[in-house]
C-alpha cells in the first residue's frame, strides 16, 4: 500500500533505487542536492539541475515541466552524501507565477522500478514561496528512507541554497535560471480559442499518454506524463516571455525556438572542443547523418538513447520523447503559420483603412508585399517542421525495429522469435498516434502495466467525425476485434502464470471475434452468457477485490485462501450495458474503481449512447476509463500543447497468422510449467 505522507513524517524505502515523480499544474524546476551529515552542500558539484541533470546516483531533468521524474540510485552516491533533498522551483525569467499561492499543490510520487508506487507527498500551504525543498531522502540505520519536508522559500531559489550552505548560491541560480530560460522558449502556447476542442480520453480530467499516470491528485492525471494522452482541457504548453521575430511580437510569447527541446548535443570527446556553430534561426535540430568513423562525427539515431535503469525502460522513455518532440515542433509550426497569418491581416487592415487608397497602385504593391512576406514565413516555419519531422522519421525507423513484444506491431519481426517472459513488462503498446502535418510518422500510445485505467473500445459512432464505416454493426465487429487484438497483446507480454483472461458476453455477439482467444486456450473458461454467467463473473472478482485489499491492509496475505488466484486478472466486457443490473452496474464501477490497486483491471466494449438509460451514474466509470475506437479518430490530446491527435488501433496484418501462433506459444508454454 502507497504511504501517503504528510510534513515532516518518513518512509523507510524497499531498494535503492526509485523514482520520484513531480507533478504540478505549471512548468517548474527539479532538482536535487548532496547534503552532508550536517545538512550543509559541499560546493556547486552537489547539485543537479537543468544546467547540469548528472550526479553520481542522480539524475532529473534539463527543463522546466509540469511533471519531471528524477531517477536515483542511493547505492551510487558519494559515501560523504548523507542526505539527497529532492527540490522545486518556479522560472523566474519566463513571464510564468512567481510564487506557489493560487496554483494546485505539488504532487510527489516515490515508486520503485516496477513502478509500484511506494510514497507520497502533496505539498499543501504553500503562499509567497517561489521555491521549496520537496522532499529529504537519507540514511538511517542502514537504511535509506524519504521525508516529507515541504520548506518553502519566499526569496527564491538563491535563498534556498543558501539555506544549504552554498557560498555563491545567488550566481548559481542565475545560472540556473538560463539555463531553464533557453529551454523554456522552446515551448509554445496552445492556440487561445481553438476551433474545436477535442474530445476528452473518456473522462474530464484524463491525463498524459502517460503519463504514465501518477495517479496523483486522486481522480486527476498530470498535465505531462508519460501514459495517456490527456484532454486539451488540462493541457497546457509553457508559454515563453514577450519577444518579436522578424520585427513584430510573437503570439504567445518570446522568440520560438524550434529546436526540440529533448535532444542535447553529445558531449565532445576528452581533449576536442566542440566546433563553432553558426546561429541556427530555424526550426529544429540539424538532421544527424549516419556514422563515417570520421572524428567528431555526429552519430545517426540510435534504439535505447534515453534515460533509464534497462533498455526497456531507455525504450519506452524514448518513446514518450519522440512523442513530446512531435508535438512540440508541429506546435512551433502552427504557432509560426498563426503569428504569419496574423501580421499580413494587420498590414492589410493598414492598407485598406483609407478607403481611398484601396484601389490604387500603391495598394497593390503594399498587398503583393505582405503576401509575399506571409509565404516567406510559412515556407520557413514548413522547411523547418519538414526537417524536424524528418529526423524523427529517422529515429522511428531505428526505434520501431529494436522494440520488444510489449511495445511492438503485429508486424514486427520480434514476434517470429517470440517466447513467453519471465517478467511483466512496464508498459503495453495499445495504438499509435499522428498529427495531420505528421505524414506518415506513427507514434506508440503506450499504457502502464498493472493497468492503472481501465481500456474503453468504444463502439460507438466517432463523434463529430463523418470517418470509418457507417453501418453500426460494423463498427461493433470492429470493437470486439480491437478488443481480442489488445486481449491477446495483454497475454503475450505476461508471464504464463500471471495473468488470467475474463470475458463477458452477454448475448454472445463477440463469438466470432473471440475464437483466436477461445479456440488456442488462452482464455481458460469459456466467455460468460446471459445475466446469470455476467452475476457470478462478477461476484467472483469483486470478492477477490475485498480478499485481497483485507488481506494486504491487514498485513495477513498468507492468511488469503490457497485457491485464490493472484495472478493478475483481465476482465473484458462486451455489449455493456446488456445482461446487466442494478447490482451488475454498481459491481463493475467497484472494479474499474478499486481493481487496479490490486491487479485486477477492466476492458470495456461498449457504446455509451447506449448506456444512457442508467443517467449520471456511469458517468464516473466513463470518466475512468482511457478511450480508444476500433476505427481512426483524433479524440486525444497531449499534455502540452493540446494537439488532436488522431488514435488508430492495433491491428494484425490481413492474411498473418501472428497472433494465432503467439497464442498457441503461450498455452503450450503454460502447459509445460504446469500454469
């Protein structure tokens, strides 16, 4: 069970190594600091931050965020470090809040590297403090454990350090502060009146692509995460300070710098220093060439270039950059292509204001010259968005093929030399997402495993979209499809004896879509039919919800009954609300509410104009639940800047026999152990 910690109180950790998790509803900086026994920083070497993310053991992030997760291994710090203060402070040359007071309260999540979380901390009672020491990692005992310490400075960051003991920590924050500065203007504002607000993910407080969800404020998920896509309603890029470009301001702020703010230049070899470099007033980073073994050569893109403990996490954070450098350059684009349309709307307005200059040859020529210049914009903002895309199409390319089964296609070749895991992987690859000014570059949608947020494949007409087949029945055959596809892409990627299937069927509408699961074994009982078959389903996991969250609360799980099955479970459910009642309906929010935090989650097949009937009830269990569609449709949006992306399912290849043979591979895998 999550410690959730108030001021002052502690946490002893499970491991070494752990996750912190920041989430807040403005961009903020995180940091980390070496204190010794006396709580005193030896020098500036004893900080991370943006301008320098590395210490021994440590390492956060080099922008300002909404959400930053720092990784720490407290085995790899100096033996002299005593203490690791975990710290947070507001930009202070972006234009941004220069205090805490009026914005949501800092979350703070510690989770190990399974991504259980372990702590946590909301930061509450903050007023004038544009800085704060968060959180206090040290050892006692031999044992390392988390603090709560929540102490805020109203001076700022200087303030802060020099609490610590840092003789030039006025110098230090300012360069900190430039550091965050140059990123920040990178990020671009959301247009302020979109012409149409995208869809929510299924609930009005749905959270990133992930973000990979923290789960923290409850109910709510980060502005920027790393697991679902979130509703542009709480969306929201950083918006940099006032500038101009070519001469006149820049909506939304400063001077846009289309660089993508993830990607940093190598450091040089010991002894070389770097080449100068030109400025750059374009978009976006210069494409990498591939490797000539000439010395000081930029390396291509390579699988695995990100952060994190294994090549599967490095993967899966590369993953979560590509998307976020997607929609921060394409927002570059935009916001350029808005800012051009606007100047030569303004400079024809001059033209035209008199209306006896309007028909003459000055007017002519002052109209030909606005346009002229409004397509030298556009054409600038496109060859840079073509660029930046290009790039990303090039690490997609390297990525795509070095992904595991978890995060892979139907149509990678990783599936012919497919074996049942050892280990659950972190995260599931449930779609892919584009931009319209994407072309052809496809990025995973991955979700957290265990389930955090139930699945709805919604059967149901697109909303506001004329796309995909018409004939509702069609549709219905699309969704239970989708749903057996991500079924089996679950049983795959989990051990053979960690996960078994449930599947509802109340009229047995899905049958035809079921048969990969039913006809290899994977789905071990046969789907269950009409209202009885849907009352026992769940009876039989709402009690085993009950046993087990008595059982881990009260410390007792070897008190829990031999029979009972603890490997993480899967139920599916088709043609809600059909076969259900009163007490069916109330079972299910109980398992999409409380099933996640003991391994059981949900997948649901439903249309939600016809769930109608039961009025505002269902309302939270919708909201709950990450929407997907059987069919191509651009109901998500990303935690920065708000784009509608557009989803497209999981599908296997027409005439493959992949996933029957992946299937078989399990059962015949659970046979041999014994499963």
């Amino acid at each position: 069970m999550t410690a959730e910690l108030v001021r002052g109180q502690n946490h002893p950790l499970p491991g070494s190594r752990v996750e912190i998790r920041v989430t807040a509803d403005t961009p903020v900086i995180a940091g980390a600091t070496f204190n010794d026994e006396h709580g005193r920083m030896r020098d500036a070497g004893w900080i991370a931050h943006p301008a320098e993310p590395h210490l021994p053991g440590v390492e956060v992030s080099r922008q300002a965020a909404a959400v930053h997760r720092l990784a720490v291994d407290l085995a790899a710090v100096p033996e002299d470090v005593h203490r690791v203060n975990i710290m947070l402070a507001l930009p202070a040359r972006t234009g941004g809040p220069g205090r805490f007071a009026g914005l949501a309260a800092p979350c703070f999540a510690v989770t190990g590297l399974d991504g259980q979380e372990i702590a946590g901390y909301e930061v509450t009672g903050l007023s004038a403090e544009s800085a704060m020491v968060a959180l206090e990692l040290y050892l006692r005992a031999g044992t390392w454990k988390v603090r709560a310490v929540g102490q805020g400075y109203a001076e700022g960051l200087a303030a802060m350090l020099a609490d610590q003991g840092l003789s030039d920590a006025r110098g230090l924050a300012d360069t900190i502060d430039e550091a965050v500065a140059a990123g920040m203007a990178r990020s671009v504002a959301p247009p302020q009146q979109p012409a149409r607000r995208p869809e929510a993910v299924g609930t009005e407080s749905a959270g990133a692509v992930g973000a990979a969800s923290t789960g923290r404020p409850r109910g709510e998920q980060p502005a920027a995460s790393a697991d679902q896509p979130s509703e542009p309603a709480r969306g929201g890029a950083p918006v940099a300070g006032g500038g101009t470009r070519d001469g006149a301001p820049v909506a939304g702020g400063g001077p846009i710098d289309y660089r993508h703010p993830r990607r940093a230049a190598a450091t040089p070899p010991a002894g070389r220093q770097p080449s100068p470099q030109p400025p750059v007033p374009t978009a976006g980073p210069q494409p990498t060439a591939a490797p000539q073994g000439g010395p000081g050569q930029d390396a291509g893109p390579v699988a695995g270039d990100a952060p994190g403990w294994s090549m599967e996490e490095r993967l899966h954070n590369q993953v979560w950059g590509m998307f976020e450098d997607l929609a921060r350059t394409v927002a570059a684009y935009r916001s350029a292509v808005d800012f051009a349309d606007t100047r030569m709307e303004r400079e024809l307005e001059g033209v035209l204001g008199d209306p006896r200059a309007r028909v003459s040859p000055a007017a002519d020529a002052a109209r030909a010259e606005a346009r002229a210049k409004h397509g030298a914009l556009v054409e600038q903002a496109r060859t840079v968005l073509e660029r930046d895309v290009s790039q990303l199409e090039a690490e997609a390319e390297v990525v795509e093929p070095a992904l595991p089964p978890a995060l892979a296609r139907w149509d990678n070749p990783v599936w012919q030399a497919y074996e049942p895991p050892a280990e659950r992987p972190m995260s599931l690859r449930v779609g892919d997402l584009s931009l319209a000014e994407s072309g052809g570059l496809r990025i995973p949608l991955l979700v957290r495993l265990p389930l955090e947020r139930g699945l709805w494949i919604d059967s149901g007409r697109p909303r506001g979209s004329e796309a995909g087949p018409a004939d509702q029945d069609e549709l219905r055959r699309l969704a239970a499809q989708t749903a057996t596809v991500l079924a089996a892409h679950f049983v795959a990627v989990h051990p053979v004896d960690q996960l078994t299937l449930h599947v509802i069927d109340p009229a047995g509408a899905a049958a035809t879509a079921l048969l990969p699961l039913v006809e290899s074994g994977a789905l071990r009982n046969p789907p269950a039919a009409g209202a009885s078959g849907v009352a026992r389903t769940l009876e039989r996991l709402t009690q085993r919800v009950d046993l087990v969250q008595m059982a881990v609360r009260s410390k007792a799980t070897d008190a829990l009954p031999p029979d009972l099955d603890l490997a993480d479970q899967l139920l599916i459910v088709h043609d809600f609300p059909h076969g259900f009642d009163d007490r069916a309906v109330n079972q299910l929010r109980y398992l999409a509410d409380e099933g996640p935090s003991v391994g059981v989650g949900l997948m649901m097949v439903a249309d939600r104009d016809e769930a109608r009937g039961y009025g505002p009830v269902l309302d939270p269990l919708w909201r709950s639940l990450l929407r997907l569609t059987p069919v191509p449709d651009d109901h998500l949006a990303d935690p920065w800047v708000g784009h509608a992306w557009t989803y497209e399912p999981p599908v296997v290849p027409s005439g493959s026999q992949v996933l029957a043979q992946v299937l078989r591979r399990v059962v015949a895998a659970r046979g041999s152990t014994g499963a």
